[in-house]
C-alpha cells in the first residue's frame, strides 16, 4: 500500500505580527504599541521595494517577511545610534542604513545573468 504524501508545509501569507516578531527577534522592543507601529512601516517599505503582486520575481512569502522583521530591526537600531550614525561603543561601533542592501537583496535578488524581457 503506498505511503500517504505529507502535508506541504504551512507558507504563511500575512506580514509578521509582534507574537512572531517576538519569537524571531530575543531583544524586540517591550512597548506593544512601538513593535506594532515598526512592524507596519516595515511591512510598507518592503512592499513598496518589492516587485508588485502577480511578477514572477516577487519573492515568497517567507523571504517579505524576514525582509520585514530585519528592516523593523534596521529602524529599531537607527533610533538609538549616536549623531554620528553609529552605536555600540569604541571599536564596536555599528551604521545603520534604512532598507540596507540585505533587505533588498531579499527583495530584488540580483541575478548572476541579466534577464531580458
């Protein structure tokens, strides 16, 4: 008798909440109503960079979110970094950017051949 195929696993297709947030990111802010608001300007920034619904190079789900919650870390970090732009101190000192190459790297991946269309 053959085998029963597994269940796909669950890709999820909503933006990360604070729960999740929490569950991926050990030192996310305390205050609910300060994640929450990060949260959602990420999840606007990635959209806004990320190519629209229906392209066949928009990214999966999985990838938008991980885009979202280290974008919401960017913006997190870039409130408590020095005028100078950096935090941490002497030489471990950190830049923040807003929507840094690794978001859009997850994003817009940048293909080794050129597509044409």
């Amino acid at each position: 008798m053959p085998e029963e195929p597994a269940e796909p696993p669950v890709t999820p297709a909503a933006w990360l909440t604070s729960e999740e947030a929490r569950d991926r990111w050990l030192d996310a802010p305390s205050d609910e109503a300060q994640l929450t608001e990060l949260l959602t300007a990420a999840a606007e920034a990635v959209e806004a960079y990320a190519p629209v619904v229906g392209d066949p190079e928009r990214p999966g789900w999985e990838a938008l979110r991980r885009a979202q919650l280290t974008h919401t870390r960017n913006m997190w970090n870039a409130g408590i970094v020095s005028p100078g732009g950096e935090f941490g101190e002497g030489e471990f000192t950190m830049s923040t950017h807003p929507l840094d190459w690794h978001v859009k790297q997850l994003l817009r991946p940048k293909r080794a051949v050129p597509v044409v269309g």
